[in-house]
C-alpha cells in the first residue's frame, strides 16, 4: 500500500509538473502568437477583456499548475523529511498502541528514492533501541516497525523470555562480554492478551536509555518456529553484516526477527520518533458502531517515542 501510494503520488507530480513546464515554455506562447494573429486581423484594437480572455490557460492547465506545487512539497517532505504511518497491531505495546499514529524520520538513516527505496545519500545507521519502520523481508510491500536489538556482528540468544546480547567485537582488543539485558519489574494486569493479564518491565539495551516491554508468562516461548540461522544453535543468532535484528516489546505477541531472520539495512525506512495523534477504538461487546470509527482521543499519549 505505501508502494503503491509513493508511485502514485510520483507520478502526479511528474504528470503535474510536465504541465507547468509545457506551459510555461509552450502553450503561453502559443496563446500570446495567436492573440497577435487575431489583433493583426482585427479592423480594431482589441481591448483588454478580449486578450485577457485569449490568453488564460485551459482549465485542465490551471488545475495541473494549482495542483503542482502542493504535491511536489508533499513528496518531498513524505519521500525524505517525516512519513505518516498508522499502527495496526499490539506489537509493540507498550511503546505503541493499536490506533497510535506516528511520525517516521526518513533522513535518519540515509535519503532514499521513494518507489524502490534504494539509499541516495547516506546519512546514519540505526543505533541499539532505535524503534524502526521497514519493509518486511519476507514481502516488501508490508511495512514493519519493531525496534533494534542487535546491531551488525552482536550475538543475540533469547531464552526463557530472557534477552542475552554479546556486542560486536569491531576489532577492539577487549572484546565484549555476553550478558543478559537488564529488566526491571513494573506491574502485572495493567495490559491483557486474550484475556490474560501480562507481565510489564523496563528493559535498558544501552546505559543511557531504557524502554518497556511486555511479557506473557502463559505462553512458553515458540522456539520450535524460531529463524534457525545456519551454524547457531536454537534460540542464537549472529546478526551479518548490512543487517539488524529487530523485535516487538510485546515480546510474546510479535512477528519479528526470532521467526524471519534479519532486515536487511536496504528495506529500512526511517526513525519513530513521535506519537502525533492517538485514537481509541474500543467498544462494548455486540456494540453496532464500525470498527474503524474512533471512539475516543488518547491525548495523554502525544509525544516523543522512547
């Protein structure tokens, strides 16, 4: 769907553009050469009702031009300043929320063209605990947002809901240690999956920041559909080079890189970096009123992302 719209509005503006273009250089010039042809033939001056009429474009160029500029500055800002995108699922409760919209950096990690997202100008790579938007490896035209675990040449091991990450070596004399994340228990019951409340802790990846996560102590860990990375026991991974290892806070409730392996850096998009407006949605069972239709405004959750 966001291919699909990137192409789109590609092309309007290309469309658009062409028409400011032909008739600035063209059809203007045209109409002022005829304006002439029929003022030499005149017996009389023609007054300036009569040429201001010869001379206005056709209402299909007034629209093109009109239309042009405000479309060129919405897939400039759309295309490599800031995207909007809607969340569809829990997965990352409780960072983001079903019905969250947030704002995606997209010259954060470099500018891309917009139909193939292929990488213009380098700009940054993601750092540990970035939460990011990407295209889903396995289909591409789905857009994914999770957040960054483990960086290039990390070792990750997730067992028994427990997150273990050794950092990459990067040619320092003293490699890093494996070690297990620290977490930190908040409550339990404040969130619910299928009716069964889950478990709310604050994990910290790096020293200087931390984020909430959820877990669910009901559901044993699918190790059995676990990504099986050639040479790496169950539950391992090393993340190759160009890539990220990428997963849901909502630990026991995400489709991430535990299932499919890595994302690539070329499928990134860009940054989370705001909550710009959140709808509720919940209603009372049997309730008549469309799923889609808000049922109510979270302004208490308009802000940066953590």
């Amino acid at each position: 769907m966001a291919n699909t719209f990137a192409l789109i509005l590609v092309t309007v503006t290309f469309v658009t553009g062409f028409v400011w273009l032909l008739d600035r250089w063209v059809l203007v010039k045209q109409r002022a050469a005829k304006a002439r042809q029929i003022q030499q033939a005149a017996q009389t001056p023609l007054t300036a009702e009569v040429i201001d009429k010869l001379m206005t474009e056709p209402v299909w160029v007034e629209q093109c031009k009109g239309i042009f500029p405000v479309i060129a500055a919405v897939l400039v800002l759309r295309s490599f300043i800031y995207e909007p995108f809607q969340i569809p699922s829990g997965s990352m409760m409780p960072t983001l929320l079903e019905g969250d919209f947030i704002l995606v950096n997209k010259y954060v990690y470099g500018l891309k063209e917009p139909i193939t997202n292929q990488t213009l100008i380098g700009t940054g790579h993601p750092q540990r605990g970035d939460v990011v938007v990407f295209k889903y490896p396995e289909n591409p035209k789905i857009d994914y947002i999770k957040r960054v675990i483990g960086l290039p040449g990390d070792k990750i091991i997730f067992r028994n809901k427990e997150l273990y990450l050794q950092p990459a070596c990067n040619d320092s004399k003293v490699c890093p240690q494996l070690k297990k994340i620290d977490t930190s228990f908040i409550e339990s019951g404040a969130y619910s999956q299928l009716g069964m409340p889950l478990e709310h802790y604050s994990e910290k990846l790096t020293t200087s920041k931390s984020h909430e996560i959820l877990r669910n102590t009901y559901i044993p860990d699918r190790v059995g559909q676990y990504y099986q990375q050639p040479g790496q026991s169950e539950g391992e991974w090393v993340v190759p080079e160009g890539h990220y290892f990428a997963m849901g806070d909502n630990r026991d409730n995400s489709l991430d890189s535990r299932f499919w392996g890595f994302v690539p850096e070329r499928n990134l998009v860009g940054k989370a970096v705001a909550i710009w407006m959140s709808f509720e949605f919940d209603r009372p069972a049997g309730s008549s009123v469309p799923k889609w239709i808000p049922t109510g405004v979270r302004f208490n959750r308009i802000g940066s992302i953590q």
